[in-house]
C-alpha cells in the first residue's frame, strides 16, 4: 500500500468529504465551463457561418440544412450507440440513481456522450439548454471520482448531488441556484444532513470559482436592472403568474407527448430519417428565421434590447414551443432550463401588451414581468420556486424584483398543482422507469 493510500485511510472521514468536494469541484467547473463556452460559441460560429458562407454559391439555407442534419445525426448516432441513458436533460437519471430506482451512472460512457453530443445538437440549432447535460455531467463526475477511492465510495450519494449542484451552478454562474437546487430538486433523494451539505456548498462554490477563473465573471443574461416594482404591478402579478402556470402545465404534457409520438414513429421507421429531417429543418430555420433556434438565452437578452411586435412575439413563442418539443424528443442531450427563458420572457411581454391595449394609461414595466415570466415558468414546469427565483435573480442581477418574483413563483407553483401538473423530472423519470421495465441499463 502507497503513503498516499495509507494518508486516505487514516483521514476522518469529515475531511476525506470536503477534499474529494473541492477536486469534484475542480473538475464541474473545468468540464461544464468547456461545455458552456463551447455551446455558446459552437451556435453562434455555425449561425455566422450559415449566413455568410465562404463559397458563395452555395445557398445559406442549404448549407444550414445539410450541415444541421449531420450534427444532428451524429449526435443522436452517439447517443444511440454508446448512452441511451444520456438523450435528454439527464436530470430525471440524476434522480433515479440517486433514489435506487435506476443502475449506477456509467460515467465511461455519459461523459463523452453528453460532452461531444450535446455540443453538436445545440451548435445545430436545436431548442436545448446547456444545463441537463452540465447536471448529469456533473453527477457523472461525482461517480468517476468515487471510483478512486473505497472509502469515498460510502459517500456516493453525496458526491452525485454535489456534482449535479455544481454543474447547474456553472451552467448558469448561480452558485445559490445550485445549491438551491440540491435542496429543493433532489430533496426526495437527498436528504442534506450536515457532511452531505457541506460537500453540496463546497462542490459547488468551488466549481463556480474555477469557472469564473477560467472564463471570467459574466451575467448570464446582461438585460437591464429594473427598479423595485409599484404596487399596481404586484397585483397584477397574480393573474400572469396563473397564466403562466397554466402554459407551463401544457408545456409539460407536449415534451412527455413530444417524446411519445417520436418514439412511435422510431420504432416505425428507424431513427436516421426523423434525426436527418429534423436537423435539415432546423438548419434551415438557423438560416431564415435564427430566432426561433438556439437554446433561448441570446433571444431573450435580445427581446429586452429590441422591442418587438405583438405578432411577432406571438409568433415566436408558438414557433419555439412546437420546435422545442420535436428538439428534445429527437434523441439527443439537451435540457429544458433554457428554452423556458426565452418562453417566460415572451410570455411577460404578451401580457405587457395586452395591458397596454386594455389601460392604455396603465405606466407599466414590461420588462419587469419579462423577468417574472422566466421565474414563474420554471417554477410551474420544475416546482422548485426557491430554485427559480435563485437562478433568475443570479442569471439577471434583477435583486430589487425579488418581492415580484417570489409572488409570481408562489402563484405559479399553487396553480400548477391546483391544475393538476406533475414537476417534469418526476414524469421523465417515471416514464425512464415503465420504458426500461424498472431495470437498469446493461
């Protein structure tokens, strides 16, 4: 035995934790900042592209529909090939393994799937967020760094909800929306006693500061700071709340029908032609219509710099719901954070306009409610409302809306359940489980 297995033998057990936290910190802030940076900048390079190709010859919309569908391709091939486990957020596997309803995590295998998959469905265009594949990322790396140890393995559970905190933190510089998240997304499996929280807190402070030194401190979403709001605005806070709960329930039901109706048609015909006709489509989009691509986060900065038209913001947000359901049931990694920003903030500028047209003398903010509408979606879809606001405030800087946003994320969570709605991780979970019999993969 080395002096090094001896040192980890003899080292209590409170300080084997928060070292093997800080190195899985290391590691989450390292990977998903690789994996952040590469997916906004894979997008926005294929966008350029697409729009000014070198051979000019060569039609934009072309080029965006052949090379879409081959990114798309491969990366559902991938999937298919090395991870099935890995198409999707992956937060809902975070969960089962967490619970024991699902086999260990295959670590070898999700990495790679989630890293190289991921980057190459969202550089196409797809309607996919960064955070799913960060999370289950980051328990991956939670289960490979136990894997160097006997004794850190006792403490499995721990390192995969530390590393799964971790990776949404990175994902969206929110270190309290990651912790957050560990309390209120996984408290069903984590119970966070004292070591287990520390190694949550230390994990993911410490990812965080690895991020910001490797790729700086930035804002997530740069829009405007908005004042407190007026009393006027509260009130009328309730009622878009309820609105707002009531798409999300929708929203829901369409990704579990999304994922339904493609496994049906998989089963038919194969999964090459549906993965090559949804890349072409969307490449294509990438080139005639960018907005309604990409994971949403570009769109909804720019929704608050560039007003838009009642037509065109009704447009856009029945565009992206109908493409966000076909991108996450095409088999690729991706998750649902994301696109349900840009969502919340057309669906808080909809409401705006519809006050402006009834009380044309009302003096509203409608960027305010944009904001509301992004904490008030994820609570309705997630039910995480501390998680929500937590994320929506780090992600903005928006501290003075906080009093809105717990009013509309509170309203939203009572309405969803009042309309019958289950969180989404709960019903991906429950559907992982009657898909694979309730055994895991092989």
């Amino acid at each position: 035995m080395s002096w090094g297995a001896i040192a980890l033998a003899r080292l209590p057990d409170v300080w084997l934790v928060r070292g093997f936290s800080i190195a899985l910190g290391v590691a989450v802030g390292i990977v998903a900042t690789a994996f952040r940076v590469g997916a906004e900048r894979g997008f926005v390079a294929w966008s350029a592209l697409v729009h000014a190709p070198p051979d000019r010859s060569i039609p934009g919309w072309w080029l965006g529909a052949v090379g879409s569908a081959a990114l798309v391709v491969a990366a559902v091939g991938l999937t298919r090939r090395l991870s099935p486990e890995g198409a999707g957020s992956g937060i809902q596997e975070v969960e089962g393994v967490l619970s024991g309803e699902l086999g260990a995590i295959r670590w070898r295998r999700v990495l790679p799937v989630k890293f190289f998959g991921g980057l190459a469905a969202m550089a196409a265009g797809l309607v996919l967020g960064r955070e799913g594949p960060t999370i289950h990322m980051g328990g991956a790396l939670g289960a490979a760094l136990t894997s160097l140890s006997r004794r850190a393995r006792e403490h499995l559970r721990s390192f995969l909800g530390a590393g799964s905190a971790a990776g949404l933190a990175v994902a969206f510089q929110a270190p309290l929306g990651g912790i957050l998240f560990a309390m209120e997304e996984l408290r069903r499996e984590l119970t966070l006693r004292s070591l287990r929280a520390q190694c949550v807190v230390i994990a993911t402070i410490t990812a965080v500061l690895v991020s910001t030194a490797i790729a700086g401190p930035v804002r997530i979403l740069p829009i405007p700071i908005y004042e407190a709001p007026p009393l006027a605005e509260l009130a009328l806070a309730v009622p878009f709340a309820v609105g707002v709960a009531a798409y999300g329930v929708f929203l829901n039901a369409a990704i579990v029908g999304s994922l339904d109706a493609m496994r049906r048609i998989v089963e038919r015909i194969g999964w090459i032609f549906p993965a090559l006709l949804l890349g072409a489509g969307v490449g294509a989009l990438v080139f005639a219509w960018p907005d309604v691509t990409g994971g949403g986060e570009l769109l909804a900065v720019r929704l608050f710099e560039e007003p838009l038209a009642v037509g065109m913001l009704a447009a856009l947000l029945v565009a992206r719901t109908l493409l966000f359901g076909l991108s996450y049931a095409g088999g690729t990694p991706g998750g649902i954070f994301a696109p349900q920003l840009a969502f919340g903030a057309l669906l808080g500028l909809l409401f705006s306009h519809a006050l402006h047209a009834v009380a044309p003398d009302l003096d509203l903010e409608s960027g305010r409610f944009a904001v509301a509408g992004m904490a008030a979606l994820l609570t309705a879809t997630v039910r995480a409302p501390l998680t929500g606001l937590a994320l929506v405030v780090e992600m903005t800087g928006n501290h003075a809306l906080i009093p809105m946003l717990l009013i509309v994320s509170v309203v939203a969570d009572v309405t969803a359940d009042a309309l019958g709605g289950r969180p989404i991780y709960q019903s991906l979970l429950q559907r992982t489980l009657e898909l694979r019999g309730s055994h895991p993969p092989s």
